[in-house]
C-alpha cells in the first residue's frame, strides 16, 4: 500500500469524523468511540502502535481479556460490532490489505424482548406525574406516539397542529407526521398554558426558557418510574408499550413501522411475540 500509516489513535479520529459526516446516531457515536478507545488501549500495551500492526489474534485476545473482566456476552458483542465497524471502513478506504476482524466471532447470548408496561405500571406513572404538567404531557407523547427521546426534545411549538404530530429529521431518523389522539392532545395543550413566557422555539423548556435537554428528560422520568414503583424500566420501554398495544389493537404493522419510523418492517415485527394479532380487519390507534 502506497498510503502512509495510520497510527491508531489518529484512525480512531477519522473514523469518529466518518461516522458523524453518515449522520450515524449520537449513542452510537458515544459507544463506538468508547468500545475502540478501549481496544486501542489494550493494543497500545501489546506495543501495537499502527492498524496494520493488530491481527485476529490480537483481537481475540481483547475478546477473552473482556470475558476475563467480566464484561456480558451482550457487552462483548456490541463492543465486536464496533470493532467490525471499525476494521470495515480502514479496510475500505485502503489502509489495510485484508480484514483481521472478518473472522472475529460474537459470543452467544439470549436476547431479552422488549420491556412493555403493563395498564397497571403505566397508569401508576400517569397518576405520579399528573401534577408536574410538563412531565405528565411528555409522557403522553411517549405512549400515545411512540417517538423517540430525541425526537421529542427536538420538538419545537409549530410541530403540535391541531390532531397531527410533525417529527422533524433527528440524526439518521427521517421526518414523519403522527396523529394526536385526544388524551395527547388534551395533555399538550394543558401544557402550554402554563409554559414559561419565552421566545425559545422548543417545545419543552425549562423555567429560564431553554431547551429541556434529553439526559434531564431521561433523569426526570427515571424519578417518576421509582416513584411509581414500576421497576426495571427506561424511557425507551414507553415507545415500546406504544408499539406493543397497537399491535395488540389490530393496527397494521406497516401502519405501526411508519409511525415509529423504524426503517425496516423486521425491527416492527419482532414486537408481535409479545401481542396476539387481532382477528378484525378494522382497526383505530389504540388510546392508551
């Protein structure tokens, strides 16, 4: 190969420029990062010091030094997609004659369903929140829309028309229109009667008037959960429970898939272990 060298920290860089210039998720930016600073550590004190120095062995040896500390079979994986992900682009952009990940194995694991809140955990949340309107109309957007966390900090006041949700693009995910049922839309307009005075754009603001940011959303739902007492659950597990229920209601799946806006129909289907399909050929979205 007639290119120079790169040595691994500087091929970490370009590939973290790589993935933002794909649009690719903020998390996955976060954890790709993550997963391949630890394995240029480990490389670094084999005296690994360019990418044309790491082979399958090396990489197997990082496999069996995180099973050895105790990382999880699922945690293995995704720190192998990452690495795969990584070896990939260098090999595609000719920094290396052949691929020392190709043969790198995951490790087996069971791959738990989606966690879906039972009438009783989610009305528990309804009933704790209630009084903080701010919360109580975010997570009505959660179970009656099923929108991403991100979509919905990014939400901003022209978005809520009447009976439709407008999602903007957010990251890798495309724009889409949701409609509001009443139970959203009551809960919304409840909130912007007592939304602070302010020239901000968003949506949900906090009392200064700024954005109210995802990992604020994320803690403040987080509380409610455990006030709830509805263990075990993340913010996520809400567009799940949408997804969930709709389906259980005889909504279509290709109907459900584009309200979510997950871009393929098999990311939607594997929710149909969880619900049992519905005979009628009718169909409504289910209010939750």
């Amino acid at each position: 190969m007639d290119q120079k060298i790169l040595g691994l920290k500087t091929a970490h860089k370009e590939f973290m420029d790589f993935l933002r210039q794909k649009n690719r998720a903020s998390a996955t930016i976060l954890a790709y990062g993550a997963d391949l600073k630890q394995l240029i550590d480990f490389c670094l004190q084999l005296k690994r010091t360019s990418v044309t120095d790491i082979s399958t062995a090396d990489l197997k040896a990082f496999k069996e030094f995180l099973a050895k500390n105790s990382y999880t079979p699922k945690s293995i994986s995704r720190k192998i997609n990452s690495i795969k992900s990584f070896f990939k682009y260098l090999y595609s952009q000719k920094q290396l004659s052949e691929n020392p990940a190709t043969n790198l194995i995951h490790p087996k694991y069971d791959v738990k369903p989606p966690r879906v809140l039972s009438k009783m955990e989610y009305r528990a949340l309804r009933d704790v929140c209630r009084n903080d309107i701010r919360i109580f109309a975010i997570v009505e957007l959660f179970l009656q829309t099923g929108i991403r966390i991100g979509e919905l900090a990014n939400l901003h006041l022209e978005d809520i028309k009447q009976n439709t949700l407008s999602v903007r693009i957010y990251e890798s995910h495309p724009t889409r229109k949701i409609p509001l049922n009443r139970a959203a839309q009551a809960a919304v307009e409840n909130y912007l009667k007592s939304r602070p005075k302010s020239k901000s754009k968003y949506l949900f603001i906090t009392k200064t008037g700024k954005p109210f940011l995802i990992r604020n959303i994320r803690s403040t739902i987080n509380r409610y959960f455990k006030l709830a007492g509805v263990e075990n659950a993340k913010i996520n597990d809400l567009r799940h429970t949408f997804i969930a229920y709709q389906l259980k209601a005889g909504t279509p799946l290709t109907l459900v898939s584009k309200l979510t806006g997950h871009k393929r129909l098999s990311t939607t289907e594997k929710y149909l272990s969880l619900v049992k399909k519905s005979q009628s050929e009718k169909f409504k979205l289910e209010e939750l």
